[in-house]
C-alpha cells in the first residue's frame, strides 16, 4: 500500500521529511461539489473551498461543505492543507477500505461509514455472485466545516445535498446536521437492503420445504456470506453513534446530538436482524441438507421397490431360459401362460405392498 507524503505543518516521526509541491484545488472529477453555507443558505460567490472557507471565517459564521469522490493523493494534500487534516485521516480517506469508525484528530471528528445496495439475482449473477454491493463515505467534521469523501458508485450525495439546502433552518444548526444527514440516509439504506434480504430468505424457506422445487445450498452460503459482509458494515457503526448521541461534543450541538440517538437506535435494530438473519441461513442450511438426503433416500427407496418387482420375472425367466433337457413343466402346454399370468401375479402383490409401505 502507498504511502502518503508528509504533509505540510504536519509532524513526522521516524520518517524522512518528502518535498511535494500542493497545487490548488479545482473543480474536476474528484472534487463534485463546494459551497459556503451562512445563515443555511448557499453563497454562490464561493465554489472552491480556498474561496469558500476563507468567506467563513472572515465573518465567523456559516459553515463550508466539500464533497470528494475518490480524491487522488495530490487533490487530498491539498484540501488537507487548507483545513489542516491529520495526515493518518487523509491516508484513509485516500485508501478507502476501511472499517466503520469514528476517530478523533484534535478540534475536529474523522467518521467513517460503509454504503451498501442491494443487487437483484440477475446483476449479482453478472458481477460476479455479490448480492450486496458496498461503499464507503468518510466525512471531516470541523466547527466550521465538513468534508465528505466518497468511494464506490451508488453513494452519491447530490440529491441529500439539495434535500438539505431546501431547508435553510435546518442547515443553519451547523455541518453536524450534514452528518447527520448523511448517517441517517446510509443506515435507511441499510433498512432497505435488510428488508430485500428478509425476502429472499423466506423465498428460500419456502423452496426448501417444497418438495416440488429444488434449492441449491450453495445459494444458501453465498447469501450468508453478503450478510456477513452486511454485518461488517453495520456492526461497528453501532459504537460511533452511541458516542455521538449520548456524550456531550462541542461539535455536535445538543439539538442534532438528538437526533443521532433515533439513528443509533435503527443502527442497533438492523445489527439484530442481521444476527437473526444469520442464525436462520444456518438452520436453513441444515433442514435443506436434511431434505436433501430425505430426497436421496425416497429415490432410493424407490429404485429398491422397482428393483425388487423386477426381480421376480428375471428369476423366472432366468431359470426356465437355462435349456435344460429335464426341467418340470417345460412341454406342458399351460406352462407359458402360467409362467406369465405367476409373474403378473407375484409382481402385483410386491407393489400393492410396497405402495402401501409407501416405497411407491
């Protein structure tokens, strides 16, 4: 894995100081969006985050949101010198790949969280079995910023962005209602990939116990395999958001802290389905291995009737076919028909008998 340069005014240890020249920040494909928000509405004056969070404070008021989507090395030193980033964050934020957290870098709060969507069987077919896609967001949370970087293709916030500027009192609370924002919107999303989920396991149920329909258990394993990835996602979120909801933070004012507790408690709500889902798949695996050898055994037990009925005109013609001179009953006239109507006989009271045993 790379390493990132030192940054400038950051402190190294054990390390050689690395000279790296910090262009400018510019709108491109990394950088999505900026803006300056005074009062909860958007300064349209400022769209760089130079511009943006110099406007801020000036005047001490308002706040400035930047939004990252798989920010390079260069464009992420930049943005760190401007709102003075701790260089392990920034490592981070730039690798992607991390687990659930929430760390925190003197006067501001690093926050980690996963993305997830829910892949229909046909697309997860085509990429490769994945019926849970992921992605991450890792939000800077200053006093008077915050900085989100994205990774992965679903997890866009254009659309929360607007949502949030369409309600200026709600944005004049700060950048933690930004965050809050963001959570809220990830762990609905997580409700909504729980419930799809919650589908195709009692889909699965049903198929088990049919006897008509015939379920392969590796699809069983390989849906428990995205919910464990599901649970790596949620299971760590857990913590964070009880921190941020029940102690005290000068970033968090205590009207959205609030609100991170209804947040924390979907959180903690999706962690238990998800245990319950995973305790489930493995009794389902269970009861699909014993239906499966259930199954084996009534083919069984019907390959041994129709071999037992078999059995009878082979022993018979096996023996009058042996061409002996002396033989009982070889030129009797009514001993072909007999011979006959004893195999029709016999064979029909074998399978009146094992029909009844219910081999049949």
């Amino acid at each position: 894995m790379p390493v990132l340069p030192p940054l400038p005014g950051f402190m190294t240890i054990g390390r050689k100081q690395h000279s790296m020249v910090v262009r400018p920040i510019s709108r491109g494909q990394a950088l999505v969006d900026c803006g300056a928000y005074v009062d909860g509405r958007r300064d349209t004056n400022c769209s760089d985050p130079v511009t943006a969070l110099g406007r801020v404070r000036s005047t001490g008021e308002g706040f400035v949101w930047v939004g990252f989507h798989e920010p390079t090395y260069e464009e992420m030193a930049a943005v760190a010198e401007t709102f003075g980033l701790h260089e392990l964050a920034v490592e981070d934020a730039v690798h992607a790949y991390q687990r659930p957290k929430m760390d925190k870098y003197g006067k501001y709060l690093f926050f980690v969280l996963k993305t997830v969507k829910f892949q229909d069987h046909l697309t997860a077919r085509k990429q490769g079995g994945e019926v849970v896609s992921s992605g991450e967001i890792m939000v800077f949370l200053g006093k008077d910023f915050i900085i989100t970087v994205r990774h992965g293709e679903h997890s866009e916030l254009a659309g929360l962005r607007s949502s949030l500027e369409s309600d200026p009192e709600q944005l004049a609370l700060g950048p933690a209602v930004v965050m809050h924002a963001i959570a809220d919107r990830i762990v609905d999303e997580y409700v909504t990939v729980v419930q799809e989920i919650e589908e195709d396991i009692d889909e699965m149920e049903s198929a088990v116990f049919d006897p008509d329909e015939y379920v392969d258990t590796e699809q069983i394993y390989r849906l428990k395999r995205e919910i464990l990835r599901l649970r790596r996602a949620v299971t760590p979120l857990v913590a964070p958001l009880r921190a941020l909801s029940n102690t005290p933070n000068a970033l968090i004012p205590d009207d959205v802290r609030e609100y991170f507790r209804d947040v924390e408690d979907h959180v903690s709500h999706v962690a238990e389905r998800i245990s319950t889902f995973d305790e489930m798949l493995t009794t389902l695996v269970s009861a699909a291995l014993a239906e499966v050898a259930n199954r084996q055994n009534q083919d069984m037990r019907k390959i041994s009737a129709w071999a037992a009925i078999a059995l009878v005109p082979t022993a018979i013609a096996g023996i009058y076919g042996m061409n002996f001179t002396h033989m009982p009953e070889l030129n009797w006239t009514f001993g072909y028909p007999m011979a006959i109507v004893g195999i029709i006989l016999v064979c029909s009271v074998l399978y009146y008998a094992l029909r009844r045993k219910r081999w049949l």
